[in-house]
C-alpha cells in the first residue's frame, strides 16, 4: 500500500496517546449482567449495555444491539432474546440452557487512518460509527494527505456468565487483538482472594499496559476510588479486593509492533466482573 506523504512516529505516537485516553476520562462502554452466577434448569439472566458517565448508570445513550453476540458454553452463537434499545441503554434476556460459562461481546479490529488534507482540515478513515474497512483503507486517503497516521487497532467490550459449575472453553483467547486470559476465573471472584489475570495482544503478553478497576456505585461517592495498575513483563495485573459488588475493568495498550502498512498496534479491552464477599 502506497503512504501519501510522509508518517511521523513522534506525531502518530502523540495522536494515538491522545485518542486513546480521551475516551476513557468521558464515556464508558459496558454490558452488564443482572447476575453472573445461576444455577438451574435453563435460567434466563438479562442483561443491559450502554454507553455512560458513571459506570453502569444509564445516563448517556443505549449500546447499538447490532454489533452484540453472545456464545454458550461451547463456544456456539446464542441468540438475544427480548432485546429493546431505548434512548440510554439495551436490554436483552439470555437463556442459559446448560452447565457452563456464556460468554457476551462486542469485538472489532482494524486499520485506521488519520491525516491532514491540504486546506487545513482533518480526514480520518472509518469515519465516526462506521466499521473498519480495510479494503477500502487505500482508496479512501487522498493522494495528497499530509502528517498521515496508520494504526492497527482493536476494540473488545465483554462480560461473562455461568450456569453451575465454571469451566473455561469459551472465555479461551482467540490470538486476535488485546484479551485477557483468566487466571482465575471472571465466575468464581472473590474479596480478600488474589485475582490473577493476563493481558495478551494478538496472542502475546501486553507488558506495560494500562489498567483501570472501578466498583459499582460512583453515583454515590464523592471520589471515583478507581484502582490503577500497570501489567507486568507477562502481561499479568493482580488484584485483592475488599469490597464486594460489579466491577469494570478498562485496559489500554499501544506498541510500535504493527504489521506494514500501520506503524503502531493498538488496543482497548473493557470487561464487567461481579466480585462476591469471601
């Protein structure tokens, strides 16, 4: 693929730092679970999904249902039921027809494309709500662009559900985009236990990654309490909780590791967990 003009690691690491945590300081995606653990003959849990100031408080517009899929214990597509999108958040039922952990995600990934055009103004490729593209990456920047900034992006928004005993088939990583591979199990989280968990990008351990953990509740608070970390050289992150409830966890992580012709690798992995008193 042909680079119009020229490709400035400084420029483009500076855009990428500022896009990348812009986002999360203003609106939070999450899909969130009524609860995480049943048990029973084919329990139906439902579930909501927005886009919010405070975490899981339907304040700023709904989750587009669209791009929402939902896999069962064997890793199979599981249809939403009930599902209805008002003005601030989705709603959908799942049925939980046997033993094991569900798995619900929003999952992208992608090149995009930033640059300036010759009068001044901005282009950008996917535009704003549209999908990647990367076939038509080439034909959509100008020949004349100039400070032109290529990333290899991936987007992952999930949470997890279990029917009985947990097992681990479906929450598996795919080697696709930033994952996380669960140490201990997002089903079986406790207070005052270690949770170990791994951060991974297409497959290989994100070190050096930033990581936010913020409890249910920051309606009520005066601080958002918000938990920082930074994954080891094994992409692990480890936790010890005091307080029970539902938690969001936001990861964030860029390198210089992309594949020709992006020139930096890209990622956001957002999860809601539910911790139980030990």
């Amino acid at each position: 693929m042909r680079l119009p003009t020229r490709v400035t690691q400084a420029t483009l690491a500076s855009a990428l730092m500022l896009a990348m945590t812009l986002p999360a300081h203003a609106h939070r995606a999450w899909i969130v679970p009524q609860t995480t653990v049943v048990a029973g003959d084919s329990p139906m849990i439902t579930l909501d999904a927005a886009i919010s100031n405070d975490i899981f408080v339907s304040d700023y517009r709904a989750f587009n249902a669209a791009g929402l899929s939902a896999y069962d214990a064997e890793g199979n597509d599981l249809a939403l039921e009930n599902v209805h999108s008002g003005r601030f958040r989705t709603t959908f039922d799942l049925t939980l027809a046997a033993p094991g952990t569900y798995r619900v995600a929003s999952a992208s990934a992608g090149l995009s494309a930033r640059w300036t055009n010759p009068d001044g103004s901005r282009g950008m490729f996917p535009g704003r709500g549209q999908s990647f593209n990367d076939a038509e990456l080439e034909q959509a920047i100008p020949a004349d662009a100039d400070n032109l900034q290529i990333s290899q992006v991936s987007r992952r928004i999930e949470t997890f559900m279990t029917n009985g005993q947990p097992d681990f088939d479906v929450i598996e990583p795919t080697a696709q985009g930033l994952e996380m591979r669960y140490l201990t199990h997002p089903n079986d989280l406790y207070t005052q236990e270690d949770l170990v968990f791994q951060l991974l990008i297409d497959g290989e351990p994100a070190a050096g990654a930033t990581v936010t953990l913020l409890r249910d509740g920051m309606k009520y608070r005066d601080q958002q309490d918000a938990i920082e970390v930074t994954t080891n050289a094994e992409g692990e992150m480890r936790f010890n909780l005091e307080q029970a409830g539902k938690y969001w966890l936001e990861a964030r992580y860029q390198d210089e590791q992309a594949k020709a012709p992006a020139t930096s690798r890209q990622g956001s992995y957002v999860v809601t967990l539910e911790v139980l008193g030990g």
